[in-house]
C-alpha cells in the first residue's frame, strides 16, 4: 500500500490514562521509520553508523524537516523529541507526553517547533549557542532526533466474567514511577558537538486535537538519530575529511577559468 501525506493529529487528550513510567521498548520492530530531509536542498540526509550509534550531517543555516512513516494497518503514536525537547511542547522530552498521531501507512514531515494548532518554528541547524535548547538552558542533548511510538489500545467489547479478586495498590511505588526522568545525555565528548536545532521563523502548519489511549505505559519503539556538523563528523571520523578544492590544480591549466583581469600598473617596468 503506498503511504501518503495526510493531515496530522496532535494528541493532548488521554494523556492521563499512561503512567510516567519510561523503560526499555517493549518491541524492537520498527513501527515508524524516522528519516531527515533537508528542506533547503530537498535531498535526504544519508544515515552513518559509527559506534552503534546513527549519524547525519546537518548543514548549518539549512532548514531539515523530520519524515516519520507509519508502517503499519493502525494508528500509533509518536513522541518526537529534538535535542531533547519534545518538539509539541517545549518540555524536556518524555515517553509519557503530548505527540503526534499517524493514521494507517501514513507519512508525514514534521517541520518545526509546534507553537499552535495553526504554525511551526521551523527546525533549522545552527550554532549551538543559538539553538533552542542552549537558549533555553537544556545544553545536554543537543545533537539528537528520536522518537518513542505507542500502538493505540484496541477497543474490544470484554465479555462478561465474575470479578476477580482485588489488590491494592503499592502508592510509593507509583509514586517512584512517576518520578523517573530519562538520564540528561554528556555534553561534552571527547569530540564536542559543533550544531543544535534553532527555533526559526515561522510556517503555516495546521494540525488538530485527537484521542489516543496507549495499549502500554511503555514505548514499543524508541529510535534516536545523532547530528552534527560535516566537519564535526569528519573530525570523528564518521565521513571523510574532504580535500581542499584547490588540491587538483597544483600543475597548470589551460582553462583555470574566470575572466581577464587588469594587468598591474606596473607592468611595462617589469620589461
């Protein structure tokens, strides 16, 4: 079936209904397919590994959108985070929060910040003191794009049963649950990184409020692509270093190009 582009829902609603709880993916399968495009050139960005860790190089000053592909026959739905801030509500990013709801075989570009249900700050490479993470003082993960999805509780009519006994609840233990935060990523690598996501201007982008009731309070998919700078990664060693454009013109050439220029003044004093 092929997948198309729909408008997208944007999920506030039903959020109570999960637990803040955020543990390893309860499936590896890749329900959503997570791909980077820079809007500026309109190529996709290709993906290195290094490291057991995924890789693009993003160009500073270009806007990216973010292409998420739902691939499966139900809705799910996708917690995109952006240098670590949930990229619907500016909060530091969580499993358990606000997300975007794919429609069967969807896809969809997310192409900025969400500032309502009508427009985006769009997402914009840049220097890391000018990103919106830096400038809001949450330096720690800058350089990742991931998402965390959740498949949609199925609505199946129970059939009717004695009740079963019941048990109480363990109060400080959800208490905990609902306490733990993803550890704050290192800063500084032995690499640093050069680039973060900037909040930049605005675009039209609608969206609208739906319901969704996750069948799990744990994510059945997290992905997590890191970026930064050509050179960055060049200096990594995750690309080539790129030789310097005058490196093949050491011997002369007939045709060097450009035009003809105004001989020096002095000139005739030469002879």
């Amino acid at each position: 079936m092929s997948h198309t582009i729909r408008p997208i829902a944007i999920l506030f609603a039903a959020l109570a209904a999960t637990a803040a709880a955020i543990a390893s993916p309860v499936a590896s399968a890749q329900l959503v397919r997570m791909d980077v495009v820079d809007r500026d050139t309109g190529q996709w960005l290709p993906e290195y590994n290094h490291r057991r860790e995924g890789w693009i190089a993003g160009m500073p000053g270009h806007r990216y959108g973010v292409r998420l592909t739902n691939t499966t026959g139900e809705r799910v739905l996708v917690v995109l985070s952006v240098d670590g801030v949930n990229a619907v509500t500016g909060q530091t990013a969580h499993p358990s929060q606000a997300g975007y709801v794919l429609e069967p075989w969807q896809s969809t570009e997310i192409t900025g910040w969400r500032k309502s249900y009508n427009d985006v700050a769009q997402f914009v490479f840049t220097s890391l003191p000018d990103s919106y993470a830096a400038r809001t003082g949450r330096p720690d993960n800058i350089g990742t794009i991931g998402v965390a999805v959740f498949r949609e509780r199925a609505h199946v009519r129970p059939m009717p049963m004695p009740a079963p006994p019941i048990a109480r609840g363990n109060s400080d233990a959800a208490k905990s649950a609902r306490s733990v935060s993803p550890a704050a990523g290192n800063a500084y690598e032995s690499q640093a990184q050069r680039i973060g996501t900037e909040h930049g201007e605005r675009e039209w982008s609608p969206t609208r409020s739906t319901e969704f009731v996750r069948a799990s309070t744990q994510p059945n998919q997290i992905t997590q692509l890191r970026y930064d700078s050509p050179n960055a990664l060049a200096s990594r060693g995750i690309l080539p270093r790129q030789s310097p454009h005058w490196s093949s013109r050491r011997s002369p050439q007939a045709f060097p190009g450009g035009f003809v220029a105004d001989p020096p003044r002095d000139y005739r004093q030469r002879w």
